[in-house]
C-alpha cells in the first residue's frame, strides 16, 4: 500500500518548491498526526520540527479545532464574500481587529500569505490614486526579503535564488538594505542598524515623491534565513516612512500569531502599519485563510459612489470560508484560554539555552531566535564565516538526517530552520535540539572526512 503510493507520487506529483529529483529519491508521505508529531504511510514517526512549514500552533487533530469545523460544516461550508459576507468572516474580522495593533480598523480576506501580500501591495497603489496623488506608484524592497511566490509578491521579494530568473516578469522596485549583524563588517547590532537607516533614509529623501510603500518583514526575515532584525530597526523603518509619507507594509505571515512570543512581531518595537499581511498560523494550520489589515484612512479613500471607480476590483472564489474562517476563530479563542503568547515567550528562554549548547558545535557560525522562529547558520568557518561548499548542500543533508533521527524540517540554504508548534513542552523541545544536534554533527564529520 506505502509502496504503491510512493510510486503514484513520484508519476503524478510536482510539488511547490521541489526538485523533483529530490523528491524521487528521498520520498515520503505523510497520513496522519496527533499533538506535535507526524506518522508516515510506513507508520515511521516524526517530530514537527517546521510546524508543517510554518503554519501549525497547538499541534495536530486538536479537539477544538476539528469541533469547529464539524460544526460549521452542519450549517455550511461556503459561500461567497462577494456583496456579502458570513457570520464566522464578520466575527473573525472583529477579533483580528481587537488583537492587531490599534491604527487597524479593516480586514480583506485572501486565502494564502501571497495574495495577501498582492492585496496590499494594490491597496497601497490604489490609494495614492483615489487621493489624488497618481505620480506615488513605486514600491520600496528589503534586500534578501521574501513575501510569497506570486508575481507582484516577487517583486517586491529579493532572494536571487528564488527571484533572479522570474526578473523579466517583476515589476521594479528599490531596494533598501537589511541589517544582517551576523555578516556586517563591524558585526555590531547598533552600527548596522544605523548604517541601514541611513542608506533608506537617502533613498527616501531622493524618491519619496514616486513611493507609494516600503514593505518589510516583521522583525525576522524567515525565508531570507531567519534574519532577526537588531532592536530599533523595524521603529527607524516606521519613523522614516512616516517622515517621507510612505505606506508602510508589514509582512506578519510568519511572524504573527504568537510564533515570536507577542501576538504581532511589530509589537516587540510598538510599531504601527499601514497595512499589515497575515496568513499562516491564523486558522493554527488547519485552513487556508490569509487577510490584509489597514487603516481607516485608507479604507475611506475607496469609499464613493460606484461610478468614481474608487472600487478595490480584486477577490477569490474561496475568499472568507466559512471553514477557514470557524477555525481561525477557535484558535483565536484558545490562544486566550491557554495564554499561548505568553507560553511561547516563556518557553523561548528555556530554548534559548539550548540552542546555546550548539554554538560549541564546529560548523554552528551564529544562531538567531525570536520567540519560537530559530535559524542555526552552519558555516565553514567559524573564524571568517567562509560558507560550507554549496555543492554539498550540507543543510539539506542535515534535515535529511533528521528526518531519519525523527523530526521533520527544511532548511534554507545552509541554515537550519527550527520552528517548532507554540504547544510544544520543555520536554519535546529538549528532544527536538537533540535530534538536530546529533544530525548536525553527523553530517559536518562527513564533511571534514571527505577532507573539504
Ligand atoms: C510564507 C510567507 C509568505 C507567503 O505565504 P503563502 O501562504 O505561502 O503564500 C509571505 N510572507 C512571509 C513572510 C512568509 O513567510
């Protein structure tokens, strides 16, 4: 049965960001899970090291989430949100608003990370339009950002990797750098952070007048390589845009809900967006739902009678399922009853020792964390931060190795992502930096043996 399933995906599959060649040679499907672990068709267990790839927060098959459904399901599962609205998409909507920060009075839903991102992206556009300023149409980028996969997402993403052969497509953008302490010259968080500052702050004062928005992670660039932003940074970006009158966009996809131990990553600095994308762990990984959030002041800029065409002409057939939409609430409500943003914050101390335990390891160079988003950078040296030899792919070999030892992840490039559910205990988060230790020196002898 696991066999013949295996060959079926390997005849049928072309899975997103997949080689499939190594797809083919290292195959695995995935049938059940309880709490924060996984089984396989062949019954093989694993920790949920990614949380599913970012997504999930009180574990799998919790009991009130797969409530929520069923019981929506009894009513129905959708309709549309098309001139008019449902009664789990309205009581979502007012909940995000009580839990965002407070210049956020509105919710668009989209139904992934992405086309969050796009709807932001047009709002901001659109804006300047409806108010009377058209000549605002450019957008400003963070270097080694990453917001989804979709067109306009990718124009204002910057990892060559994923982006550089897509670049005929992209629509322009500035760029402005990021601080990245681990591999600045002076290495130190202040001056870096500074330097970044001022390269935007030029950029702004020459440009500002054909800038609609700037947008940014919160915090921590995740697909950049969980890049923790130094303290002030995301608070200078805030200041400076709104200094030169730019939209400030706020990427919460990963971060938001809990995952860095405050419910919105931007609360760490009190900063306020102008619109904010969030996706994600909003349904706690069960369904998909994605919203932008923006002011009222840019709400009422496309309130008019139709025939102004102020009108957002964007929607989804599956925009506020009703589905998606009862389990968002669910485990909105469950973060409340079990304080899980406090848990997250509690329970990063304790990992943050951990992780400290790998900084001895030979090829571990820098080891970043916000809340429960962890990079482990492996290096090949230590002394320079020379990179291991690409061609090895070392952070592949090493989740490949884990999933062997029991727990499931994906790197990026040579870094380690660990991004554990918010549930899980002091115990499995114990067993979980094990298992990656165990693989992480594993697959570095390997490299030092074939005398790399
Ligand atoms: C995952 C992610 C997205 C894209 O979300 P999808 O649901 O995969 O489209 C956007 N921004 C950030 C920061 C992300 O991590």
């Amino acid at each position: 049965m696991s066999h013949e399933l295996i060959e079926k995906s390997k005849k049928y599959l072309w899975l997103p960001f997949t080689q499939m060649k190594d797809y083919d040679e290292n195959p695995i499907i995935i049938e059940s899970g309880q709490g924060i672990k996984m089984k396989d068709t062949d019954g093989k267990e694993y920790y949920d090291g990614f949380s599913a790839l970012w997504l999930n927060v009180h574990g799998h098959r919790k009991k009130e989430l797969d409530e929520a459904i069923k019981k929506q399901l009894d009513k129905i599962a959708h309709s549309t949100l098309l001139g008019m609205t449902n009664i789990p998409a309205t009581e979502l909507a007012e909940k995000l608003i009580e839990i965002s920060p407070e210049k956020l009075t509105r919710v668009f839903y989209s139904d992934s990370g992405a086309e969050a991102m796009e709807i932001a992206l047009k709002m901001a556009f659109q804006y300047w339009m409806n108010i009377g300023r058209p000549e605002k149409q450019k957008f400003i980028a963070m270097h080694n950002g990453y917001h989804g996969d979709t067109i306009g997402a990718v124009s204002v993403g910057s990892i060559d990797l994923y982006h550089q052969v897509y670049g005929p497509l992209m629509f322009e953008s500035y760029k402005a750098p990021i601080p990245f302490v681990y591999h600045s010259k002076s290495g130190d968080p202040t001056t870096c952070r500074d330097e970044c500052l001022h390269i935007l702050e030029q950029l702004l004062i020459e440009k500002h007048q054909e800038i609609a928005a700037l947008s940014i992670e919160s915090m921590v660039q995740g697909a950049g390589g969980m890049i923790v932003m130094p303290d002030g940074f995301l608070a200078g970006v805030r200041e400076l845009c709104t200094k030169y009158d730019v939209l400030m966009i706020v990427d919460e996809v990963a971060t938001g809900f809990g995952r860095t131990g405050k419910m919105f990553a931007c609360e760490h600095e009190g900063v306020q967006p102008d619109l904010m994308a969030v996706g994600k762990g909003i349904t706690g990984g069960y369904l998909p739902i994605a919203a932008t959030l923006t002011t009222e002041e840019i709400y009422q800029a496309f309130y008019d009678d139709y025939d102004k065409l102020k009108t957002l002409f964007h929607g989804h057939s599956y925009t506020g399922n009703q589905l998606g939409c009862a389990v968002a609430l669910e485990n909105l409500r469950l973060f409340e009853k079990e304080k899980l943003v406090e848990e997250v914050a509690e329970k990063a101390k304790y990992l943050h020792k951990l992780l400290e335990e790998l900084k001895s390891l030979p090829y571990v160079g820098d080891i970043r964390q916000l809340g429960f988003m962890c990079g482990i950078e492996l290096v090949f040296s230590k002394e320079t931060k020379e990179p291991l030899p690409k061609e090895k792919r070392i952070g592949y070999q090493a989740t490949l190795k884990m999933r062997e030892l029991g727990m499931l992840t994906r790197p990026l490039g040579d870094t380690i992502v660990f991004m554990p559910p918010h549930v899980s205990t002091k115990e499995e988060l114990k067993e979980m930096v094990a298992i990656m230790k165990e693989a992480i020196i594993e697959v570095t002898n390997e490299v030092t043996s074939v005398g790399a």
